[in-house]
C-alpha cells in the first residue's frame, strides 16, 4: 500500500514557547522547590484555577502557608495558551446550562460569571495588570438555520432566567459590527472580556505573591499521599507537606486514578494573521472590536489583538481518552483548516497572511461543566473541567474552591458547580471509541451545515 504523504508544516513563524502569548517577553521564572517544607494550603497547577485560588485564599486567610507548585511554568497549559475570551459562559451555551440545571440554577450561575468578569477586570486594574484588557463585549453570530435556532435557544433561556442581558442581533447590524461573510443573526452580551491570557497569568502570580504566596515553578507534583491529617507532595528536588490540597491541573488531572472516569482531554487550536493595516482593518469594520463565537457545536472564534492581529480558533477540537499529549499541540492539517474558514469569512482579507498557529489542552466533562469536588474529604479538592470556556469561570471555580477548602457554606457551594455530581464516562476501550466517534460524528455535521442527523444527535446525547 502507498504511504500516504505527510502534512507538510504552514510557512508560518515557529514560536519559542507553546502560544504566541506565552512566547512574549517575561522576566526571569520562579525558582523551583529545593528541600522540605510545610504549608496550609498547596495547589498543584499555575493556571488561572490555582492562581486565582490562591489570590481568594491569601485574603481570607491572611498570614496561612500557601504555595503554588507548576510543573512548568505559570500559564503553561491551557491558561497561557487560550483566545483571551472571558465570558459569562459555563458549559456549552445558557440554553444548555439551562437544560441541565433549570433556570434558577442557570440564572445563580450567570449572575455570578457576571459579577467574576467585573472582578477580573476591577482586579487587573487594582493590581496594575497590563495584560491588554479590553471591554469590548461577546457577539455570538450563525451562520446558517441550525445556528439560527441555537441563538434563539440562547435568546429563549435568557427569557425564562429572567436575563434581560442578551440583546438580539439581527443580520444589518451585524454586519455594521464586523463584516463576516454568512453571518445572519446573533446574540450580544456586553460583559464579555478580551485579554493577552500569557500576561494575566504573569500578573496574578505577581499579584499572589504580593500577598505572601510563594510560587514555584518547574515544579512538578510527582506523588500525592493523603495522610489522616496531612498530604504529602512529592517533587524531583523537594516536598511539602500540608494541610490540605487543591489539584488545579485540568486537563492533566487526567494522570489523576479517580478522575479518569469522568475527564478527557479536548484539543484546541488556534490561528494568529500577520497584523493588519489601517486600511485592511477598514475593510472588515469591527471598530468596536468584541470577541466573536460562532454557533457551530465546535465553534470558531474570532478577536482582534491588541497589536493590530485577528486570532482565528476554534473548528476541529480532537477528543482524547487519554491525558495531554504534547505532540497534538501542532498540527498542520488543522491550522489549514482553520485557514480555510478564515479565508470564506473574510474574503476581503486575502493579503493578510496567517503567522503563528497553536494548540493546548482542555479538560473536558461529558456535560460540559466544570466541576469541584473533594478527592479526600478535607484534605484534596479538585476544581477542573471548564471544556473549552475558562477564562471567566475559573475565576468563580477559585472563591468556590476557597469556600469548599475552609469548610464554609455559603452560596457558591450550593451551585451546580459543586452540587451537580460528573457523569461518567464508559469504560476505557469504549472511551475512546465513544470520543473519537462522537468527534468525527460532530465535526461532520458542523461542516455540512447543522447536527440534525440522527448519528449527530446521538453523539451529542452521548456528550451530555
Ligand atoms: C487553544 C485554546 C483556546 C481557548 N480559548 C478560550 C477562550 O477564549 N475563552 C475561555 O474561556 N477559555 C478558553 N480556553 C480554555 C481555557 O484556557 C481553560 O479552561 C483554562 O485556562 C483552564 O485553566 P486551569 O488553570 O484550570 O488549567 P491550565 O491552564 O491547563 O493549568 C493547569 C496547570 O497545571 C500544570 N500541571 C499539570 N500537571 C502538573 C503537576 N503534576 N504538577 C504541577 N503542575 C502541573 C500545568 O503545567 C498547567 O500550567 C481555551 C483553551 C485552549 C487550549
């Protein structure tokens, strides 16, 4: 049999680091833990979970042991890697959310990913976080009647929430918002956020720090024993022991025994152009410059960055039953085919190249909403699984976290982010089949235009 020929790579720039923001400069890491040493409170991760986590623990707990311990460094895995989209979002969409945890829960949840982005932002500002923040606002366009119907899906759970924050998009105004060839209607929603992900990261360790934390970086969890009283963390160079733990590892949780079941690895990817002139940005329009999410089952989204350039992500998502695999986080026959949907959404920009193209991992749930549950009742938390939105909601994931870890009831531990329990997922030989079948089924039916098929349908169901 013929060898088929390997995809050759895009002529684009290769970056230093793993994304284009994570590959701008930064001062020097953090050293990494040498010897032993003991703390109240140790997070495993220095993504946006664990840093924010330990920002909401430091203020409650003012004068308690707190490290940060990551593998890497700070914003290494998804979180430095991400579109800088920070949205109300939790899950697939408000409809979904809906469906999954009725209205009231649903309206709690929105009215608290609200008052998160007012935080990020307040937060960026207090601390002097120049991570490119914008406040431009989401627009979340169709671009065809499947997507249609999953606007006024949208449009219709906001209705019955009792939301009056979506606002109704029709095709005129859209287009007078950014011309994108096919968009015919959407939903707005002005508390949406923009922001360089890389320098968020940077600025919350800085900021954590500032309130005693200590952070260690090229520090990897090795080993995680749950004494009665204790935990013992395991390093190549040294050891805390402490007394309690949150893993905030998303998608690398995975490694973690007990949550195989429940998590699986989503692949990313994302598309950088070269930036544009001031006469090519008049082409498109978008002078207000909101973040853009479409409504196929895997979206694409779209931005304009603060040094003149559109990130274009989204469109295939790979499913993994296993952990991160750092050789999915480039692959050329994506970027192509983000190319391509690039290309029919904005034909006017046909001299502006794409440069830089990239991958992360994200931890996904089969229903698609983060989650925070104990691992060791009072001893190890985990708080993971935003599937593909994030940015926003880790934010609130952290003060739910701080509640949970010092045994408070309030509120936010009675939201179906701790309250709702992980479904899980089959057995392994069938995981994997599952996922992978669901993810073909699924890209499929958003390339031809909706997931009306019956095969469509069942993948999606499998996913809830
Ligand atoms: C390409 C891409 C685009 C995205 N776009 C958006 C977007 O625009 N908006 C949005 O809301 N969401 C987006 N997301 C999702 C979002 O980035 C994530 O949901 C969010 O960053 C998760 O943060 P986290 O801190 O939980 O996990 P991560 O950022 O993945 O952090 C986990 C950290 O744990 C560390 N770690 C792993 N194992 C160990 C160990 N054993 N010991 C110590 N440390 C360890 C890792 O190095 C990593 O730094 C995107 C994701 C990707 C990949």
């Amino acid at each position: 049999m013929e060898k088929e020929a390997a995809d050759p790579e895009p002529a684009w720039g290769r970056l230093p680091k793993p994304s284009y923001w994570l590959s701008q400069p930064t001062g020097p890491d953090r050293a990494p833990l040498e010897g032993g040493i003991s703390s109240d409170f140790a997070i495993v991760g220095g993504g946006f979970t664990g840093l924010w986590s330990a920002i909401r623990l430091a203020e409650a707990v003012p004068g308690a042991r707190i490290v940060v311990l990551e593998a890497r460094e700070v914003g290494f895995g998804a979180s430095g890697r991400n579109g800088g989209f920070a949205m109300t979002m939790v899950g697939r969409s408000l409809h979904d959310l809906v469906r999954k945890v009725g209205p009231a829960g649903a309206r709690r949840v929105h009215l608290e990913m609200v008052a998160a982005l007012g935080e990020i932002e307040r937060f960026c500002a207090d601390e002097a976080i120049n991570c490119q923040l914008s406040h431009p606002g989401i627009l979340t366009v169709s671009s065809g009647p499947e997507q249609d119907l999953r606007v006024e899906q949208d449009l219709r759970a906001a209705r019955r929430c009792g939301l009056d924050d979506f606002r109704e998009v029709i095709g005129p105004e859209c287009w007078e918002m950014v011309r994108a060839h096919g968009v015919r209607r959407g939903h707005f929603e002005e508390h949406g956020l923009l922001l360089d992900p890389a320098a968020l990261a940077r600025g919350l360790r800085d900021a954590a720090e500032r309130r005693g934390v200590e952070v260690f970086e090229h520090t990897p969890v090795t080993r995680l024993d749950a004494r009665p009283y204790r935990v013992q963390l395991a390093t190549p160079r040294g050891q805390v022991d402490s007394r309690q733990v949150l893993v905030a590892t998303n998608a690398y949780a995975r490694v973690v025994p007990q949550l195989r079941r429940y998590l699986f690895t989503v692949c990313a990817y994302i598309t950088l152009s070269a930036p544009l002139s001031e006469e090519q940005w008049a082409r498109v329009g978008w002078a207000k410059g909101m973040g853009i999410e479409d409504k196929r089952i895997m979206p694409h989204f779209h931005r304009p960055t603060a040094d003149g350039r559109i990130l274009w992500g989204g469109r295939d998502a790979p499913l993994l039953a296993g952990p991160p695999d750092p050789a999915r986080d480039s692959d050329p026959r994506i970027f192509r085919r983000l190319e391509e949907t690039f290309r029919q959404t904005f034909p006017q920009l046909s001299d502006v190249p794409l440069e830089h193209g990239w991958g992360g991992p994200v931890g996904g749930t089969v229903a698609c909403i983060p989650h925070a549950g104990w691992l060791e009742r009072g001893r190890v938390l985990y708080a993971l699984g935003y599937s593909g939105h994030g940015v926003g909601p880790s934010a609130l994931m952290a003060k739910v976290a701080r509640d949970l870890l010092l045994g408070r009831a309030t509120p936010l531990t009675e939201l179906p982010l701790v309250t709702r329990r992980l479904t899980p997922l089959p057995p392994p030989p069938l995981q994997a089949r599952m996922l992978e079948l669901s993810q073909r089924v699924l890209q499929r039916s958003d390339d031809e235009g909706g997931a009306s098929g019956p095969l469509a349908r069942l993948a999606l169901r499998l996913l809830r």
